[in-house]
C-alpha cells in the first residue's frame, strides 16, 4: 500500500461500534495495526473484499509470535451505516502512532513461481532433483514444459508492479500459515482413518499437494513486508469467509526475522 490518496491509517485509535469494546485477550488490549476503508480500495476480481464498511486489525505482535493460537489478534468489520464513535484507549501500550496509508495495484505470482530469494527461504526450486518429493518434481516437469518463458513473466510482473509496500492487501496465502493448515488438515485425515499413515517421504509428497490445493482455498487479508529484527503480521482467510464477511475467521500469525 502507498501512493495516491489516503485509504486508512496505521495505528492511532479506531471507530468502533457505539457500545463494543475494545479488542482485548484476556486483560490484555489489542493495539490497532491498520484500519482501512473497503470503498476507497481498488476492486479486484477473486478478491470478495466487502464493497464498504472499515476492516480494523488489531494485534499484538510480541504476544501473538510467542503463543501462537490466534487469540493476540482480531479482525473487526463494521458496515456502513453503523453508528461508531472513537474509542478510548484503555492505555497507552496498545496506541501505536498514527500515520496515513494509500493504496495501488500490484501483481503478484504464486510461491512456487516467485524467483527464489536466499534471504529468506529456500525455495523448493533451488533443491537438487533428488532432493524433492514426488510432487515437487511433477511441479518442476509443469513448469519445464509448460513455463519456457518463466523467467521473462517474472521480469514483466516485476517492471510492471514493482514491489516495496510496507503492507499488501490481498495476494496468496502466507506460505509457513498454509503449511500449518495443510499439516492440520492431514494429521486430522490420517487420525480419522480417511488416508493411512505413510513414510516420512510420502508424507512430504502429501503435504505439497495439501498445500497447493488450500492455495485456492485461502487468500492473504492483509500482511506486513518482512523486516530483518522485527515483528510483522499475516491475516489469511478462506475465500468463503470472505466473501460473508467473516472476518473473525481470518487466522493470523506474527513472525520475526533475524539474520
């Protein structure tokens, strides 16, 4: 996000619903991340973002990469039409400064077409053959014989769409979330006897095809860019939950970076 005129705001205090509360886990509130206005967005096809209303992020990051359950963060849609007043911050810990944010498209590939960046993942392209599962080399055989101009798509994307925002609404699945969900959803089957327990390496192989399929079933709410020795956030949902504006079911988690 950035450019052009303004969308939202990082931080500072949020409209809220006359009468809510504000988010909290336990005793411990929530600092608003970003509040950002669905009309003022651009449309994008694939994209059920609610056509008006605020979407508010509300997370505390330390808190949330440390437990990891979900429950530091929260989502909250307000509709249009809701009477809301600016509410009041319970303290000064969970009001983080204020600043304006914009909007522009931007482009952007699937994981296993990104070009690999060492910095901060290996990706499963830059592993020997031998090395990858049965699905990651049906993968490479797909894009050998039907990508021969990969690398010229990437270079159009990236002239076309630079990228540099500081946060991205929209866009693929954070890819470590997808893993999580994929593992779940498996250990789930194999618990239930609807798939039998394999070898490690036919697992693996499971687990790529699990995560490629939960691809078109999930899509990035919002997420910060990455920055070395800091904390930042991913918000993904299913793209129904979306679309019915369930935002409670968004999942997030926080990461952080070190060198």
């Amino acid at each position: 996000m950035g450019g052009g005129s303004p969308v939202g705001q990082f931080g500072g205090l949020p409209r809220l619903p006359v009468g809510m509360k504000w988010p909290s886990a336990g005793d411990i509130s929530l600092p608003l991340l970003l509040s950002v206005d669905c009309g003022a967005l651009p449309r994008v096809d694939g994209f059920d973002l609610p056509v008006d209303g605020t979407l508010l992020f509300f997370v505390n990051r330390e808190m949330d990469h440390e437990d990891g359950s979900g429950r530091y963060a929260r989502v909250v849609y307000v509709p249009d039409g809701t009477e809301t007043a600016v509410a009041e911050a319970p303290s000064s810990k969970c009001v983080r400064e204020q600043l304006d944010v914009s909007a522009k498209l931007r482009a952007e590939l699937p994981l296993w077409l990104q070009e690999g960046d060492e910095d901060w993942h290996e990706f499963w392209e830059d592993l020997d053959w031998e090395d990858m599962s049965p699905f990651q080399q049906q993968l490479a055989r797909y894009m050998e014989r039907d990508l021969p101009h990969l690398d010229e798509l990437r270079a159009l994307a990236h002239d076309l769409w630079p990228s540099g925002a500081g946060l991205v609404i929209g866009g693929y699945a954070d890819d470590e979330v997808i893993n999580s969900v994929a593992e779940q959803t498996l250990a789930g089957r194999e618990k239930a006897g609807k798939i039998p327990a394999v070898p490690i390496a036919q697992w693996y192989s499971h687990l790529e095809k699990e995560k490629h399929r939960l691809t078109s079933e999930w899509i990035s709410l919002a997420r910060e860019a990455r920055v070395y020795e800091e904390y930042y956030t991913s918000f993904v949902i299913r793209h129904d939950d979306l679309a019915a504006a369930r935002v409670d079911k968004a999942l997030a988690v926080t990461h952080f970076e070190a060198p």
